[in-house]
C-alpha cells in the first residue's frame, strides 16, 4: 500500500490539521516508510514460531516474570472522595443533564 500527495492533504483535513506542501511531503515519505516496514513484516513466513511474552525471552530460555501477587493494597476512600462533590448517590457523582 502506498499513499499519495493527495492522501496525506486529505487525512489532513480530515484531522483538522493545518499542513502545508512541504510538511504533507514529509509526512508522505514517512508514511510510506511505515507502510513498507508493515508490508515486510507481513511477509516474513511465521509458522511455527511461538509467540513471544516479552522480547528478552527469546535470548533468555529461562526468564522468570515477576508478576506481584494480586491483592488489594489501598483503602477504601470513596466517602472521603465525593464528601466535598455537591451531589452524590449510591456512590455515584450527580451532575447536570447535558444530552437531551
């Protein structure tokens, strides 16, 4: 895949981004660079690789992940958060209805 000069003016105004020739060719070369990296790496055949669960793993057999162990370390805090909120309810900030 590859993007015109015309791609990039329009992602763009799409975005709302004030972009002059000269910066929108920049921007194209790069671009299109990320876009070739991507088609590279598609084309790289894949099979029978196992993923990954972190780069270093694939140069260190036997990496152990220190993972912490899941429990609760903080109080609970909620009345002392919404006690200066001018409106609460069930745990719950109350504010104005914007949508109607």
């Amino acid at each position: 895949m590859s993007l015109t000069l015309s791609d990039v003016k329009r992602i763009a105004n799409l975005a709302r981004l004030d972009m002059d020739d000269n910066h929108a060719e920049t921007v194209l070369g790069e671009l299109n660079g990320i876009f070739a990296l991507a088609e590279q790496m598609q084309a790289i055949d894949t099979t029978g690789v196992a993923p990954l669960a972190q780069p270093l793993s694939a140069v260190l057999e036997h990496l152990d992940l220190r993972l912490r162990e899941d429990r609760v370390t903080e109080t609970d805090q909620r009345a002392a958060y919404q006690a200066p909120a001018p409106k609460t309810e069930d745990g719950l900030y109350l504010v104005p209805k914007v949508i109607e």
